[in-house]
C-alpha cells in the first residue's frame, strides 16, 4: 500500500529503502532484501553520496540502479599494497593458510598494514593489504520502501 503516491523524496526527508550491492559477474556482496531494510534521513550523509542522489526525488515503489566506481567504493587495487615475506617473517606458530591475516610493517617501521594470504610458494608468502573489493566497481538496486511522515 502506497501512502505518499505522488511525492517524492527531497532533502530531510526520513526514508526506508532496501539495496543490493553487485559485482560486475552479478555476484551479491551485501542485500537487505532477506533482513531489515535501512531508514536513513536525506541530506545528512547517513549513506553513500552516489546512493543518496539516487534516492532523492523518487516515488515510494520506485527502483533505481547505480554503479559506484572503485575510486569512490573501496579504492583502486594498488600493486604497492601487495608484499612478499619469508615464512619465518609471520609470527604464527602454525603454517599460513590462503586467506589468513597478518600484521606487517614496512621496512622503515613507517606504516604497519593487515594483509591477507593470497599465495604460498615454498617459504615466500604473498600477503594483500588491499581491501578485498578494492579495484572493483559496486552496483546498487535500490528500492525506496517509504517515506516517512
């Protein structure tokens, strides 16, 4: 039941909406769509900008599409964020596993990252500190559910 037929969303307006977010392969990395859907008040920076202007001026009921770049969602993959180490360099007691997390520094000791195991070949460990959607454009479905008076 549609109880504001006609009007749409404007800044400051308290609104319900459901999203999904998409690789480009369709893959769903998040979706409210089995949960909760999210309330969030227009024009207060609650959500994603890209999400926010695609939500103002929409009708309860309407869907939009919009796709946040990789600079704008998690950044562009940097080859710089990718280290190799030796083995012994990981203080675990058990070997590494693809997809565990270490603690790393720099060789200054300038910066300390968290990265992830991406590959294990004899005693040399890759370890990722990229975020792991960094490099990859997100696209949303939105659904506004309701706006609320």
């Amino acid at each position: 039941m549609t109880i504001n037929k006609g009007k749409r969303t404007t800044n400051g307006d308290t609104i319900v909406f459901h999203y999904t977010a998409k690789l480009d392969n369709g893959k769903i990395i998040k979706s409210t769509k089995k949960d909760k859907p999210l309330k969030c008040t227009l024009g207060k920076k609650q959500i994603r900008t890209e999400l926010e202007q695609k939500l103002l001026g929409m009708e309860e009921g309407d869907t939009q599409h919009v796709t946040v770049p990789a600079k704008n969602a998690f950044g562009h993959y940097r080859k710089d964020l990718v280290f190799n180490v030796p083995k012994e360099k990981l203080s675990e007691k058990q070997e590494p596993k693809i997809g565990a997390k270490y603690k790393i520094r720099e060789k200054n000791n300038a910066k300390s990252y968290i990265g992830r195991v991406t590959k294990i070949d004899g005693n040399k460990v890759t370890l990722d500190a990229n975020h792991i959607l960094a490099g990859k454009d997100i696209n949303y479905e939105i659904e506004l559910l309701k706006i609320v008076e």
